[in-house]
C-alpha cells in the first residue's frame, strides 16, 4: 500500500546490524521509540513530528520505519493517529511483523508504555536527523568511492552526483521531499494572507524595476528567467543594475552571485559605480576625465560598494558542471537569493553532443534551469 513518502532510489547500505569499515552506523533506537510513542499518544507531538521529520529513513530501524509510513497513511486518509488506529493500519499494509518475528503488537504497545514525558520529543527528533544525516555521509561517501573506481561513469558526472547528495545534507538532508497537498495548500494560504496583512509588495527578489516587480512579483524562486536581446543594446548593464538594487534590498533582496563569461570583474565593478553615483561609464573607465567632485562621489561609492553582498566570478569559458559547483558553493558558503549569468551562449558544453552548438546550448539551458529548481533561487541567465 502506497503511503505517499519520499523513498530514496536505494535504500541505506547499511542494514540493522551491519558494519561498516568495523562501526556500527549512528543511530538511537531509544530515541526512535521515545519519538514514535509520544506521537502515538499526543496529537500535537504528531504534529511536531511530520514537521521535523519527512521520511521514514531518518528511522533506522526497519519496524519503526513502517510504523512512521503507518503514521503517514492515517494522517493522509484524516485518520486519527494512535495505538489502534496504527495497530490496524499496520495489519492492513502487512508491516506489522518483520520476517521471521510476530512481536509488532508487542513491540506497538511497548513504546506507548514507555514514554515518561513528551516534553522533550522535538529535540529528540531532532537528533534523529541528526543521526539520520551521519548515515547518509557514510552513504554517500561510499558510493562516491564505488563510482570513482568505475572506469565507465564519467568523472564529472560522478562529481555532480556527489555534489547534489552533499548539497542536500547540507540543507538539512531534506531538500527533495514529498508533501500533502492539504499541507501545502495549508502553507500556500498562509502566505497569501501574510502578504494581505503585512501589504508585502511583491513575493520574489527585487529586479530593480519597479514595473517588472508589478508584473512578475519579483524573480521568483526556482525560475531561471532568460533576457534576450541582440548584441549592444544594454544586456549587462541591467543585470548590474538588478543585481545591485537586489544586492541593497534587505527585505526583498539579498546576497547576488554574477557569472560574467564575457566582461572581467574590473569592468563590473566599472558598472556598478557609474550607477550608483551617476557618473558617466566612459568617465569611470578613464579617471583622468572625471572632475575633482566627481572623483570624491566615486570614491566614496566604491567605499560603500564594499559593504554590499555581490559576489563576481569571471571565469572566461564556464561549464555548467564548474557552474553547478561554484553557485552550490554561493548559496551554502554566503546564502545568495539570486544568481545572474552573462551570457548563455559563452558557456562551454561538454562535448557530449558532438559538437553541434544548437545542442549544446539546449541542454546548458536545461541544466541551469534544474539548478535553479535545486538551489530554490532565480537564476537570470542573459542570451543573445
């Protein structure tokens, strides 16, 4: 029976009692039943559960996994959730014995008995992230060995692959998980009304235009929002333009990541201080030009430039698997909100289509577009 829970596409490789290179894997099946009991007998730590917790592997042993997808199937049906209820759901799915053992009844009314006190299940379930997210280093560490001794898999490939499991840990280890739709919904018209109430202006990040922000509500994230035009009508100047107005906005903005394939940081930085202090580009690109007033503005500009969270890379020739791993590296290391790249067609394929450009191009498009959907930002490509 179908519970609707995230499943990874394999399981753990450490089993219930099984070692691995001489240690048994973090776990704390006091915890496990400590967490599943409360939630059995009080409908707020129920709540308190499914919130913290969002699939059965953070549980480690194989019977607490089942009576958490048991949970879940009640709470998914509106059910009430509690020793009966999961008893006779448990019986219903064929997961209340393991192989070999008639004891799930027992084992049931045994967490239910031993439960002191609920007061402490939300730090309980927290560590059993916690342990959850050291097996899934050992997990993912050994799969990235077994993928570096495999001759057939492309290195970089097995880079990338290493990388999204790291990056998911990171993030807590659950950046991909399945969700009701009620709970969603639930999620979806608190936010609205938050926006009514508090009169937000719009819900994504700044595009330094106030006119884009009333159309679009602001880059929104997971977008990748392509602006195209042809070659020397102003494309760079208004991703600095955005990305400074974003990088400003404390409450709709935040920290900008630049990947600029065509112009060189000094340039950018060029860019920024003509817009922030009016001075013209030309004159910022040859000082000797500027007048003593408009030297003392500019320096000034580039002293609180300084203070701005605005993040430059100008790598000439940018893969999209270096791309994927520096913008990675962005959102963990310094929480960027949106990413800007100049310009699509400078990136470098990686010669899986034989040279044909037209491709390339297609599934650079496509990748960007998957990691915006994986780092949960606006990535605003240019193209031309």
């Amino acid at each position: 029976m179908s519970t609707g829970i995230k499943k990874k596409d394999a399981r753990p490789l450490i089993k219930l009692g099984g070692e691995w290179g001489g240690h048994i894997p973090p776990n704390d099946q006091d915890l496990e039943q400590a967490v599943l009991g409360a939630a059995m007998l009080e409908k707020d730590c129920q709540e308190m559960l499914f919130d913290i917790i969002q699939t059965a592997d953070v549980f480690y042993n194989p019977f607490h996994q089942n009576v958490y997808e048991a949970f879940y199937a009640l709470r998914n049906a509106g059910s009430p959730v509690d020793l009966l209820t999961v008893l006779d759901q448990m019986r219903k799915a064929n997961t209340l014995d393991l192989p070999g053992q008639n004891n799930g009844a027992y084992l049931l009314t045994k967490m239910t008995m031993a439960v002191l006190s609920s007061a402490h299940v939300e730090a309980h379930a927290r560590l059993l992230i916690e342990k959850y997210i050291k097996r899934e280093q050992i997990r993912v560490g050994a799969v990235m060995v077994k993928n570096g001794f495999d001759n057939t898999m492309d290195a970089f490939d097995a880079l990338n692959e290493a990388e999204v499991r790291l990056f998911e840990l990171a993030n807590g280890g659950m950046l991909t998980k399945t969700q009701r739709t009620d709970r969603a919904m639930d999620e979806l018209m608190k936010s609205i009304l938050e926006h009514r109430e508090k009169k937000i202006e719009f819900t994504g990040v700044n595009t330094g235009f106030p006119s884009l922000n009333t159309i679009t509500g602001g880059w929104q994230k997971s977008n990748m929002i392509i602006l195209a035009a042809r070659p020397s009508v102003g494309k760079s100047a208004n991703i600095v333009n955005m990305a400074y107005y974003s990088a400003i906005d404390k409450k709709y903005g935040g920290p900008v990541g630049i990947f600029s394939l065509e112009m060189k940081q000094k340039e950018i930085l060029q860019r920024f201080l003509s817009l922030m202090t009016g001075v013209l580009f030309d004159k910022v690109k040859n000082p000797d030009k500027l007048t003593d007033e408009e030297l003392k503005i500019v320096l000034q500009a580039a002293h609180d430039f300084k203070k701005l969270r605005i993040y430059i890379d100008d790598t000439s020739g940018l893969t999209l698997a270096q791309l994927r791993t520096k913008a990675r590296n962005l959102v963990l290391k310094f929480e960027v909100k949106s990413l800007y790249i100049d310009y699509l067609q400078l990136m470098q394929g990686d010669g899986s289509t034989g040279g044909n450009r037209e491709q390339e191009v297609s599934k650079i498009s496509r990748g960007v577009k998957m990691l915006a959907g994986e780092l949960d930002i606006p990535i605003v490509p240019l193209a031309r």
